[in-house]
C-alpha cells in the first residue's frame, strides 16, 4: 500500500477556492486505476490548514497517477489539476 499525504496551510480567507480544488483533485485521483481512498478534510483546531490523502495498492499505479497529472499539466492544465504528491506546491501564486 502507497499512502500520498499533504497538509496544507493556506491564506485567511480562502477557505472556499481551497475545497473546490481538494474536491476537483480528490475526484480525479479516485478515477486513477489503483486508488483505494482519497479525500481532504479540515484541520478541527485552524481554519487555515487542510490534510489531504489518497492511498494506493502498488507503487506502480501511483506512478502511473502521478504521470497522468504530469501530462495534464503539460497539456495546459491548471496547477491544481497536478497536485500529485506535493499538494502544498499548488497554492504558491494561485490566489491574491
């Protein structure tokens, strides 16, 4: 079992713009062959903090996981469409 684990602070403020990207990545990353469980939750003691999981049977289909973002970002994508397995990496300069 692979186990792909983020948390994630954000700026005050953006609670809504976070939980729609976790939501839209969670959604693709269930899809990718392999995923047993993925999904975000809200830290209980800072507004401001996120953990986002996801957990695979092998190495190998999280490699392929990780492909599939690499090459939709490649294609034009947005950021948060790759957030695989470094989540933190996608909120620097998505907000203003």
């Amino acid at each position: 079992m692979i186990q792909s684990i983020a948390v994630i602070s954000i700026r005050k403020g953006h609670d809504a713009d976070v939980i729609k990207i976790l939501s839209e990545y969670i959604e693709k990353e269930k899809k990718n062959k392999g995923c047993l469980k993925a999904y975000f939750r809200k830290a209980l003691d800072n507004d401001d903090t996120f953990l986002a999981y996801a957990e695979y049977d092998s190495i190998e289909n999280f490699k392929a996981g990780e492909k599939a973002s690499a090459e939709r970002l490649k294609e034009g994508g947005k950021v948060e469409s790759a957030l695989r397995p470094h989540i933190l990496k996608a909120f620097y300069g998505n907000f203003d």
